[in-house]
C-alpha cells in the first residue's frame, strides 16, 4: 500500500510540475482541473481496487516489463507523453493557440476534461472487468479471454480509454 500511495504522489506531483513549469506560471488553471481529476480519479480507483481486488493492485504495480520489444514501446510511449505535456505549457506559456486561432473557449476546455473522464471511467470499467490488468503482458494462471462488457466493444478497451 505504501508502494502505491508514493507511486501515485509522485506521479501526481511530476505531471503538476511539468505542466505548470513549462507553462512558467500557477495561473494554468486548465492544468489544475487535469490534475485535480486525474488525483481525484487515481485515487478513488486505488481505494476501490486496495478495497475490492488487492492482486489488481499489485500487478499494476509490477511494471518492470521483461519482453525488450516491450520495454520499447514503454519508454515510446513516455517520449511522446512527457513532450505532449510540456508541449501544453509552453503553448499557455508562449501562447500559440491564442496567436493563431484565438482563445480556447472555456466550453472546449471544459468538454475536453470531461472527455478525459470518460477515458478514465472506461479505464476503471476495463480493471473492474478484468482483474489480470496487469502493467505488463503477461499470461497467468486462471487467466481467460473476456468477451463481457467492454471487452464486447472493443478487444483491447484500455487503450481505447
């Protein structure tokens, strides 16, 4: 559980500090209310799942991947996610969008945070369904192909969240 909370701090405080430093102020009140839901939903999920599917937990938390086509893939897709974020601040920071297309109305924004929580809950649906969702590929025992709920949209949903 201590593993968890520090992981899930940390992550928190790193996305705060990307996002507001790049953007070179506090006054980036569209990163506050991503960091605010995004504390607010890891967190409810981490009680749930501590609460309701503690292996959940911990296989989430075994993220060290041994396949190295894998370990690629992860360190791709945290080149392209750390860049996206600071890209966000610089943009508040500089202004680009307001340069060349005006001021994001605040309804866009708005809509965009609530696409996100959608993501979100479609991410929470997918471990509520399957409690082998793990951080790593890997096949375990008792493990089966779900075909129930989101899994009967869509074949890998979590990526679709």
């Amino acid at each position: 559980m201590v593993r968890s909370i520090r992981r899930l701090a940390i992550t928190v405080i790193v996305l705060a500090a990307i996002l507001l430093g790049s953007a070179g102020t506090i006054r980036f009140w569209q990163a506050w209310l991503f960091g605010g839901l995004q504390a607010g939903l890891w967190s409810f999920f981490f009680v749930d799942f501590l609460r309701n599917d503690p292996q959940l937990v911990e296989r989430r938390l075994q993220s060290k991947e041994p396949d190295p086509a894998q370990r690629w893939f992860q360190r791709l897709w945290t080149g392209i996610t750390i860049p996206g974020f600071i890209l966000a601040g610089y943009d508040f920071r500089f202004g680009w969008t307001r340069e060349r297309f005006g001021t994001v109305p605040v309804v866009v924004a708005l809509v965009a945070q609530t696409l996100v929580v959608v993501g979100y809950g479609l991410v929470f649906w997918v471990m509520q369904t399957n409690t082998f969702a793990s951080s790593t590929i890997r096949v375990e025992t008792g493990q089966s192909v779900i075909e129930s709920r989101p899994y009967a949209l869509v074949r890998h949903p979590m990526y679709s969240g």
